[in-house]
C-alpha cells in the first residue's frame, strides 16, 4: 500500500480518526485521537507505508451521521483485507439498517453460516472501518451490548442515536 491519510474529528461521541487510502476507501476508524490505536486495527502487511495529516472523504459522513442521518456512513467507501467468511460479515454488517439490531446467532445465519456464531462475533472483533462497517449493531442474543472496541459507552450512544430503544439496552 502506499500513502494514507489520517485525521481525527470532533464528535459527541468523543474524536474519531478515520484513515483513508489515496483512493478515498476508509480502512480504519474509531473513537480515539491516537493514531497506532487506528493502525494497530489492520494487520501490519496491509498498513500504509506512509501516513500524512489531513483532509479524508468521509468527514461530511460523518457529520451527516450525528446530524441524525446514519445512512450517509453506509455510502463511505470501505477497504477490508480478510478471508471469503470475513468479506462476506462485513458486507452483511452494512446491511443492517439504523434502528436495528441483530444478535451474534442472527448475524451468523445472515452470513449464510447459522452454526458459526463464534465466527460472527470474530467478524465484529475485527472490523476496522467502525461506523461505516456498523458492528455496533450486533448484540448478544439476551440482549446485552456485548463487547466493542471503542468501549460500550460508545456503542450504546450509537444505538440510541439510531433510535433503538435504550431501554432494550442492557
């Protein structure tokens, strides 16, 4: 890979650095200023060679996300480098409209693999791109937030921001 560019936004939710290739694909992001934090979600071989401070294509998304219009994320060009089982769960991922939720078992049987609920929760752990790839949209299958990279306050903020009943929230 070659040149990458890295900047990090204001949101409610707290910063949020999005790192972009030189063709506008977003390949890492989440709630966080620091920058290895973002690098360290994609495995070494599929870093960029250099990272520059500036401008990334997906700003206006994401402002469009917490003006209340959560749509706009799922238009962002994506890049994720990993096996047919991973492609395919990201691809699903996306296909989860604001609003809702699934749970892990859901999400397998979405995949096409219902028995690989362990592999669906894999797919989640290892999504770079957060918030264009919206791995916060899977739950446990009692209920329950489960786990996030960017920490469960994060992602309840982000279900209740796309109006799924908090109290459904455990």
């Amino acid at each position: 890979m070659t040149d990458a560019v890295l900047t990090t936004l204001s949101t409610p939710d707290g910063p949020f650095t999005v790192l972009e290739d030189d063709r506008g694909r977003v390949l890492a992001s989440g709630w966080t200023a620091d920058p290895d934090r973002i690098l360290a979600r994609l495995a070494e071989r599929h870093r960029p060679t250099r990272v520059l401070d500036g401008q990334v294509r997906a700003a206006d998304a994401v402002d469009a996300y917490y003006a209340g219009e959560p749509e706009h994320a799922m238009q962002v060009p994506v890049h994720q480098v990993g096996t047919e089982l991973f492609a395919e769960g990201w691809r699903r991922l996306r296909d989860i409209p604001a609003g809702s939720t699934l749970t892990y078992t859901a999400f397998a049987s979405a995949m096409g693999r219902p028995d690989a609920v362990r592999a669906a929760a894999s797919v989640c752990a290892r999504n770079a791109p957060a918030l264009f790839v919206p791995c916060h949209r899977v739950l446990r299958s009692d209920g329950s937030l489960g786990g996030f990279a960017w920490g469960l306050d994060v992602k309840r903020s982000l279900l209740e921001r796309e109006s799924v009943a908090a109290d459904a929230l455990v």
